[in-house]
C-alpha cells in the first residue's frame, strides 16, 4: 500500500510541476505586463519600460522566474499582484469561499434533480418517460453554460425582476449561478444515473425484495440506488472537481466574486502572479481530488494498487 500511495503522490506532483509549467509560459505570450502599468503615464520611453520590469522580476530569464514561482508554491506564497501589489494569496482566500459554495450549490441541484429523474428513467425504460427524460437530457448538454447563463439574466432578472442578475447577495444570488451549472450537470448525471440502475434492477437480491412484497419506493431507494451508490459516489466526486474549473465562465456572466472573476481580470491586466496563483489552486484542488479517489480506490479495492 505505501509503494501505491508513493506512487500517486508522485504522479500528482509531476502533474503540479507540468500545469504550472505550462501556465507560465502560457502567460507570457499574452503581453507585456510593464506596457499595462505604463498606460496613462503620457510619454513613455523603453528605459522606463525596462525599470517597471525590473521592479517586477521580469528582467530576469523565463527559468528563473518560475523556479522562484515553485520556491514560494513551496511555502503557499504566490507573490504579489502586479496591479497594486496584494498578495495573491489574500485574493484567493477572498474569492475561493464564494467558488466552493457556488460549486457545492450547482452540485447540489445537479444531485436532488438528477437522481430522481435518472430512477424514473430506468423503471419507465423504453416507454415514454424515459424517452421524454433522455430528450431533455440531451437538449441540456447541448446549451453552452454561458448561453443558458445569459438567457437566465434576460428572463428571470431583466423581462421578470425576479432575481438579481449578478453579484453575490444572499440566497438569491445563488439560484442563477447554481441552476445554470445544475442543469448542465444534470445532462450527464441523468444519463449516468439509469445505466447504473438498470444494471442493478436486474440483481437477484432486487428480485427477492420484490418477492418479500416490499414497496416499490422501498425497493428503488433503500435497496437499488444504495447498492449502486458508490460508481455515483465516485463520479460526482470526480465532477465537483472538473466542476471548479468549468465554473470560470458562469462567474464571469454574473459577475460573481470568485477564482473565474479572479482569473478574467488578470487575463486583462497581464498579471501574471494572479492568473498563476489561480490556475495553481484550482490545478491542486482537482488534482486532491482525484487522488483522494485513488487512494480510496487502492483501500477498497487491492487490485487496484497492482496497476
């Protein structure tokens, strides 16, 4: 189990080492940061362009910058904000809570919505529920999330008033942002949801609680979903990840104080230290994620340790 354990942990670090590595060198075919600080200066020589990147580190070689990144990754320092000089480290811890509710939120619909449906979708199999589920599910993943996103703002804040179309105030502000992701997710998890139960409504256990006489809700809910609960587990794990970097964009469109707003705003201003502390997070968390996964895999299963 520890030469297992060694060796996830290895491969989730070279992971950290290789997402980083990219996202630093990405960055920097985006612009000169030291001409965005220099706008509304007037008169502007290339000696003082030379001087802002000086005082900013970007004098230095490309190698040298980032192995100074990985020295401060190294002690949870990210650096400083070119753009008033705030430790990256207080922005993210400002704007992370307000990423994780919105994400536990969207999951949270995604699992109350999905699950029901999915089991209505597996009983009904082949007959028009199921059918008419599986159409709608289908409809779901075919909106882009900032279209579906931008018709929520038009209908229910604009043509209706009936929610606040942006910014994080109260409950209210939750219901967009997290229906927006819901539904997306929703699409996959309905789908995922039936073929679990199909295969687990042909067990012979289900059978013999049938024979016993036992409710239909009983059967579908205490015996069924239960049983088939952990691949479901799993999944929706793995999806709370990837669901924290596709929330980027539904946070920019209803302008939500998280990373995604974070992260577009850097992209803006060129600031290199932000948009790399925030890759650099969001990277762990899926990255924590998934060898949470692995590991409770390896426990679970010991074959899985042999791979």
């Amino acid at each position: 189990m520890a030469k297992f354990l060694l060796y996830r942990i290895l491969q989730a670090i070279f992971v950290v080492i290789a997402v980083t590595l990219i996202v630093s060198f990405a960055i920097r075919l985006t612009g000169d940061p030291a001409v965005m600080l220099a706008q509304g200066a007037g008169s502007i020589t290339e000696a003082d362009l030379d001087r802002i990147r000086e005082s900013l580190g970007l004098n230095q070689s490309f190698l040298a910058q980032y192995l100074d990144f990985l020295r401060g990754l190294v002690v949870g320092d990210f650096g400083r904000s070119f753009m008033g000089g705030t430790p990256v480290s207080d922005l993210i811890g400002r704007a992370l809570p307000a990423t994780l509710a919105l994400a536990f939120a969207s999951l949270f619909v995604s699992i109350v919505v999905s699950i029901p449906l999915g089991i209505k979708a597996a009983v009904s199999r082949g007959r028009w529920p199921d059918q008419m589920i599986r159409i709608f599910s289908l409809i779901g993943l075919s909106f882009p999330n900032f279209w579906l996103a931008i018709m929520l703002v038009l209908l229910l804040s604009i043509t209706f008033n009936l929610l606040p179309p942006s910014g994080m105030e109260g409950f209210a502000s939750f219901i967009m942002p997290a229906a927006t992701m819901g539904i997306i997710l929703t699409a996959t998890n309905v789908r995922l949801v039936r073929t679990t139960m199909l295969d687990t409504l042909r067990s012979q256990y289900i059978m013999v609680a049938r024979a016993k006489g036992l409710s239909n809700s009983v059967v579908l809910y205490k015996h069924a979903l239960r049983n088939c609960s952990i691949p479901l587990i799993t999944y929706f794990g793995l999806q709370f990840g990837g669901l924290l970097g596709g929330i980027v964009v539904v946070e920019r469109v209803f302008n939500w104080p998280g990373l995604g707003t974070l992260a577009f705003e850097a992209v803006s201003t060129r600031d290199y230290p932000v948009l790399q502390g925030v890759i650099t997070v969001l990277s762990l968390m899926i990255i924590s994620i998934n060898l949470i996964v692995d590991i409770a895999y390896g426990l679970v299963d010991p074959r899985v340790r042999k791979e």
